[in-house]
C-alpha cells in the first residue's frame, strides 16, 4: 500500500473480522481505492530478461490505464503511457513484442522508442507543433534486482528497493537477475474483488478443516493438532489424516513436555 497507516493506540473492534459488505460493491468506494492504493503503487512489468534488444517492450494494463515498458536504442528501459500524443490511440497491442519504432496506427505519428516524437505527416498543419514536447508521457519506473516495476503516480511512498529491504538477505541467495524465462506465463483473469484475495490469505483457520495436510498427529496424544502457525486444537483423528507427514506438539501436550 502506498499511504503510511494512520497511528491509533484504540483497537480496532472489527480487526480480523470482513469488511461490510458494501465495500466490495460501491463505485465510490472502488474509486477511493483505485486513486489511493492502486494508482500510487508499483505493479510488477516483466523481468529485464523479458526485453533483452533494443525495441523489446512489455505492456500492462491496470487502473484504466496502460503503460508500455521498452528498452531503447541506447539501452536504457523508459516506461510511457500507451497512448499517442495527438488523439489518445494506442499505440501497441498485446502483451509483449518488439519494434523498431512506435507508430500510431491512427493518423501513423511517430515515436522513437525513447519517447521522442520522430515523425508527423502533414506536419505543416500543425505549425504550432514543439516535437520536443510532443513525446510519450513518461510514467514512474524502477528496477528491483532484475524486476521492472511502474506506477502511474507518486505520492510520495516508498521505492521498491525500500519497501524489500527488510527481506534482502532472504531474497539475495535466489539471484533473481539472473532468471530467464523457461516457458510462455498464462494469465487467467477473474471477475472478483481484489479484497477477496486479502480475506481468502489472512484467515489461517480455513485450511485447517479443508486440506487435510494442514493436520499433524500430536506425538505425545497422538490426537488431531492443526499445524498452521501458532493454531492447535485437538481432537480426533480423521481417516483423511490417519497418515500425517510430521508429528507436532499439541497445545494440551506441550506443556507437559515442557516440563518433562
């Protein structure tokens, strides 16, 4: 999230618990969340792996907007808006691709792919045309070990760098710039509310009574013991758990242990 959370010593008493219902439905809401989590935000591209020549470049659309990643002729990566300059068209389609130049299909204005407008036809009637501030509109870009990752405004939040500093020393053994991509990624996109995602991985009791490996037999009673997290509850053993991959200690039989 981009905004710094607000500092309040009153518990809050409907923590852990959904939001109201109206929250996942109402346009206003959705438009509050839009300009202030999502718009402010970096959004993963592609892996620098992705656009490894001159002209390769990555799309993503999101938050009604769309934005192209490409690496230009001096090497460098930009991220613009994918929008031309004189009437909005956009200027590629698709997810990925590789061009020499970016040419609206539209009315064929020209753009290098650093962002400069090259070439106007019928440039005489547009005698008040500055080429050099007719460009692509650039859009906020940062590299994060081998990642490209935009956002569409700043607000003032943290870098990437910043916001995974407290996780280098886990993520530095896995060398993420030097993956490559082994095989084409799939997308299936799904109608639903992004909070969804936030309820269905927030709430550990779930899994406990639905998959079955998440249930470990207590060594000592040899009874029923949830192994998600801090979480334990005895009971009996199901026949979907009769054969557990690890034993734990149960809330009842740890102390117990302990004390042994």
């Amino acid at each position: 999230m981009a905004t710094a959370p607000l500092r309040d010593s009153h518990p809050d008493p409907l923590d852990g618990w959904s939001l109201p219902a109206w929250t996942y439905s109402d346009p206003d809401f959705y438009a509050a969340e839009m300009a202030r989590i999502f718009r402010p935000s970096w959004q993963v591209v592609c892996h620098d792996s992705d656009i490894p020549a001159a002209g390769d470049w990555h799309s993503i659309d999101y938050c009604g907007e769309s934005v192209i990643v490409v690496r230009g002729a001096d090497r460098v990566v930009r991220a613009f808006t994918n929008d031309c300059r004189h009437r909005g068209s956009r200027l590629v389609d698709g997810a990925a691709g590789c061009a020499k130049k970016l040419v609206c299909p539209y009315h064929a204005w020209t753009y290098e792919v650093d962002g400069r407008l090259s070439g106007v036809p019928d440039s005489a009637s547009y005698p008040t045309l500055d080429k050099g501030k007719a460009g692509l509109v650039p859009v906020g870009l940062e590299a994060w070990r081998g990642f490209w990752f935009v956002r569409l405004e700043d607000d003032g939040g943290p870098s990437v760098a910043a916001m995974m500093a407290p996780y280098e020393a886990m993520v530095e053994p896995y060398r993420f710039e030097e993956l490559g991509a082994l095989g084409r990624v799939t997308l299936r996109p799904r109608d639903v509310n992004w909070k969804n995602v936030g309820d269905n991985y927030s709430d550990g009791l779930g899994p406990s009574g639905s998959i079955s490996g998440c249930c470990r037999r207590c060594r000592t009673c040899r009874k029923r013991t949830s192994a998600i997290g801090s979480i334990s509850s005895c009971g009996p053993m199901s026949p979907s758990t009769s054969t557990p991959t690890r034993s734990i200690s149960c809330s009842g039989c740890r102390p117990a242990r302990q004390a042994a």
